[in-house]
C-alpha cells in the first residue's frame, strides 16, 4: 500500500473519530453513558473488546482519552478500567508511532523547520524520557502528540512506549482510583 492511500485513510479515520465523539459523546453523556452501561452489562466482552479498540484508535486521531476513562469508570470495576485504559493507551502509542514510520511525516516535517522547533527538538534528545513521561502525566496536552514528535525524533520505540506508559500509570491511577467515586456520584 503506498503512502498516500495511508495517508488518506489516516485522514478518513480522523474524521470518522472525531464525528464520533460528536455524535456520541460530545452532545448528550449522560444518555451515551446510561446506554452503554446497559449494553456492558448484557454483552461485556463484546463492549470490553470495543472499548479498547477505540481506545486504541483514537489516539490517531488526536482524540482525548480522559472521556473514554471516565465512561470506562461508569462500566467496569476500577482495577478493570484502569488495566483496560493503560491496555488501550499502549496500543494507541505503538499505532501512533507505526503510522508515523509508515506514512513518511518526517520527511514532510523536516520542510517545516524553525529555530524554535530546532530548539525543542534539542531539549527533547537532551532529555527525552523524563519529557515523555511529564508530557504523559499532564492531563490537559494530548500524550498521542508528544509519540508523533519522539518517532519524528527517531527515538526507540521500547523508550516512548515506556515513558508513556510511567506518565499515563500515574495520571490514570489518580483518575480511576482517585476519581471514580467523584463521577459516580455526579451521575447518580
């Protein structure tokens, strides 16, 4: 498959996400969430494999994943959600960093270079697991655009992946185990 048949897929996915999250989960939660803890408790395996297919998608997308956990929050027992979250997260990243490797961004990026980005790009090689899991950790930037800019980097995938992981255990632990009873509470 050549690049740009990738590349338009790509874009088709980022569209089909984002009116996704639209449709579904941006206009009305509180009937999306009532919704899909009964279709979780009548088919839970098949709603676990969606849940976490779509975790791992949406990080193509851009998308955020805080949504996704609290709905995960609402459907499964907190040691579930926080295991299937970080499941989804994982492949997300390694989705991420293949569709990165595999589309040519690189080679079009490096068109776009400044001194500001040449800068980043310093601090980042300089210091670049520590900036990984810090970019992780903090909820309000997207840990799918901190993947794309390590894989431009060429960084090891085995290093992203694990410093994704320590930033998203962390964040996500205080969200699940932290946060689970504050959402509940706000349903009910």
């Amino acid at each position: 498959m050549n690049r740009r048949v990738l590349l338009v897929l790509w874009a088709l996915l980022i569209v089909a996400g984002l009116t996704i999250y639209w449709v579904y989960f941006a206009d009305n939660l509180d009937t999306t969430l009532r919704a899909l803890q009964k279709a979780a408790a009548e088919h839970y395996l098949w709603v676990t494999t969606a849940y976490v297919i779509f975790l791992a998608i949406r990080g193509l997308t851009l998308m955020p994943s805080t949504p996704l956990l609290f709905a995960g929050i609402l459907l499964f027992p907190d040691w579930l959600a926080y295991a299937l979250n970080m499941v989804g997260i994982l492949i997300s990243s390694w989705l991420v960093i293949m569709a990165v490797q595999y589309t040519g961004f690189g080679a079009r990026l490096d068109r776009l270079r400044t001194p500001r980005v040449a800068r980043m790009e310093e601090r980042l090689q300089a210091h670049g697991a520590p900036i990984i899991v810090t970019w992780s950790f903090f909820p309000l930037v997207p840990t799918d655009l901190i993947v794309y800019i390590a894989t431009l980097l060429r960084f090891s995938k085995r290093t992203i992946l694990a410093a994704v992981m320590v930033g998203e255990a962390t964040l996500n632990a205080i969200y699940v185990f932290g946060g689970s009873a504050v959402v509940r509470n706000l349903l009910t």
